[in-house]
C-alpha cells in the first residue's frame, strides 16, 4: 500500500501531462511548447520531493518521494515524445 498509492497517484497527472504533449507535437506547436509539460512536470516533481525530505520525513515524506520520482519518469517520457519529429517529410526525388 506504501508502494502503490503514491505511484497511482502520479499516474493520473502522468497520463495527462503525455497525451497533452503527444497532442501538442501532433499539432505541430514549436519545440518550446512541445517540451513545456514535461518542464512543468519535472518542477512539479522536485518540489514534491523537496516537501518529502525536508519539511515531512519519514515514511509520509517516503510517499511524496515515490510520486515524485514516479513523475520524473513521466517527464523523461514526456520529454522523448516532444523531442520526436511528427511532421511528414517527404523528399521529392
């Protein structure tokens, strides 16, 4: 239960934070904006592993460190989406 909860909890704002950035890089936005979930992301998961290790230690602290690392790997995953190039180029040979 330790494990599991924080991990579902990060899955929901995880899951939003990648179909918002699969739509931007469909969309064509430019890279800036593709990448900007995954910063805002990754801000979201310091800062609430920052709160866990230093104002709440312990095994509530433990909580906010496992959703926070959880979040860092929806940010690395965010991150290889917003990179990817979706725009169609087709060389004219």
């Amino acid at each position: 239960m330790m494990l599991l909860v924080p991990i579902l909890t990060a899955l929901v704002p995880g899951i939003i934070i990648l179909l918002l950035t699969w739509w931007f890089s469909q969309k064509g936005f430019p890279f800036v904006i593709k990448m900007l979930p995954g910063i805002l992301l990754i801000i979201a998961a310091v800062i609430l592993f920052y709160i866990g290790f230093v104002n709440i230690r312990g095994f509530e602290g433990g909580a906010y460190g496992i959703t926070g690392f959880t979040l860092t790997i929806f940010s690395i995953i965010s991150f290889s989406i917003g990179k990817k190039d979706t725009t169609n180029q087709h060389s004219s040979i």
